[in-house]
C-alpha cells in the first residue's frame, strides 16, 4: 500500500481535460459544502486520462482515470486565476490508486477510463460497474509546440475536515480541439447531474497525448467540517483560525 504522504509523480499520460456549462445549474451548486461557493456559471469540469504503462509513474503503475467537480469561486491555484474545484466523482481502474486518492479525501471509487483516437476524431468513455457512463466525442489536431505549465487546485474533505491539494502539471496540448458532444447515459446515476446543457456551452479545455504532473506530499488545511444533518445533505466548512500544511497518512 502506497503512503499517501508521499508525493508521486506521472508523465506522458494521455489527457482530455475541459470545462462546460451544465443543464442543472442548481443541481451542481447543491453538490458545492456549504461555506465554498460555486462559479457564477455553475462550470464543471472533467479530466479523462489513460497512462499507458507502470514506467510512467513513481508507483501508481498503469493505471485510467476520470475525475470531475465543480469549479469554486473565490478560491484559486498559485497564480491566482485558475479557479479551484470542488471532486464529486473520481473513478479510476487501480485498487493502488483508489486507495491512495481515498485517504488523500477524493471521493474514489472502481471504474475504468478509455481514449481512442481515429484520424482527427477522439472519443473519451468512462465506465462505472461496467456500465458506460460518460462519452465525450472531440476533434483534435497534431501535437504541438507549445507547453501549457502551471498548477491545479482541488478541496476534498479528510477526516472531517476542508483539506486544499495543488498540483503541478505540463503538458503538449494537440494544435487545434474542438469537443463535439458530451453525453452523460445514465439518467438514474448521481454522476448525471453534472451533465452539460444543450446546447453544449465549454467554457475551457485541452487534449494532450503526452500530459504530466505530480500528487503533493502535504495537504493544506482550511477548516473543520460538521458532520452533514441528512444524508443527502453536503458538510459544512468552518472558517479555520489558521492554515498549517499537514502531510496525511499518519
């Protein structure tokens, strides 16, 4: 079993990320804990990514993955603009990885994650149960020349408290990208109310062949979660009289 204060690192996966306007706006705003509040669009995003082989990582092994959130209004990553997001969903193929990403606090669970590439047409499948849940359908060129650098921000609930997690990512985003459609397939999953509206609004997004970043070792903690009043219902964060950074694991 991996440590899951120790950092790990993944490069060259290959990796659809993007961001759309959903259909239920408050739908994915009631997903959000009370005391962090949504983006003024109710965006979702999503990252699908497939590493290819155990040689790519520090100890994952190979391994797919597919997470998504909400994004999350005043809170962003290191340079201040890139809004921060909120998981609800984390589905990967490794019981390694789902263990690992549990006790970092995502919300993990087993499924698996497929990108195929015809010509200029990508098609991106997440599977929960072995029931396909998730086809996303794009147009994407020639990788290029430009890097796309910087870091993620995630917030995720650990032991009962708001936990902030910032990733370092590099990338080669393809040249040109164009999403065609997302389609979300089972109505009576939970996943499904994060579905994007019709017609498809994307606010942001990328597809790179070879996308790299790395899993901090620490955990930043903002505040103290009361336990929910319902089972349906989201925690609620406390404000937090400090910040200290937390390695988790221990």
């Amino acid at each position: 079993m991996l440590d899951p204060a120790v950092p790990q690192l993944v490069v060259n996966c290959r990796t659809l990320y993007f961001s759309w306007l959903p259909a239920d706006p408050d739908a994915v705003a009631a997903l959000v804990p009370a005391g962090l509040r949504p983006h003024r669009d109710r965006q979702v995003f999503m990252n699908q990514y497939v590493v290819d082989d155990e040689s790519q990582t520090t100890g994952f092994g190979s391994y797919s993955l597919t997470y998504l959130g909400a994004t999350l209004a005043g809170v962003d990553a290191p340079d201040g603009v890139t809004a921060a997001g909120w998981w609800t969903h984390y589905v990967t193929s490794s019981d390694q990885v789902r263990t690992y990403a549990l006790a970092r606090g995502a919300p993990a669970q087993a499924g698996h994650t497929t990108i195929t590439r015809r010509g200029d047409t990508l098609v991106a499948a997440t599977h929960i149960g072995g029931v396909p849940m998730i086809r996303a359908r794009v147009r994407v060129g020639e990788t290029g020349n430009v890097m796309h650098n910087g870091h993620h921000r995630y917030l995720t609930a650990l032991h009962g408290q708001l936990v902030s997690s910032i990733y370092p990512v590099v990338a080669e985003p393809v040249t040109s990208f164009e999403i065609e459609s997302v389609e979300f397939l089972d109505p009576d999953h939970p996943i499904y109310a994060l579905r994007p509206e019709n017609p498809l609004t994307i606010a942001w997004g990328y597809y790179s062949p070879r996308a790299s970043f790395a899993y901090p070792g620490g955990l930043t903690v903002l505040g103290e979660l009361e336990p929910a009043p319902g089972p349906d219902t989201p925690g609620r964060p406390r404000p937090a009289g400090r910040v200290v950074d937390q390695p988790v694991g221990r």
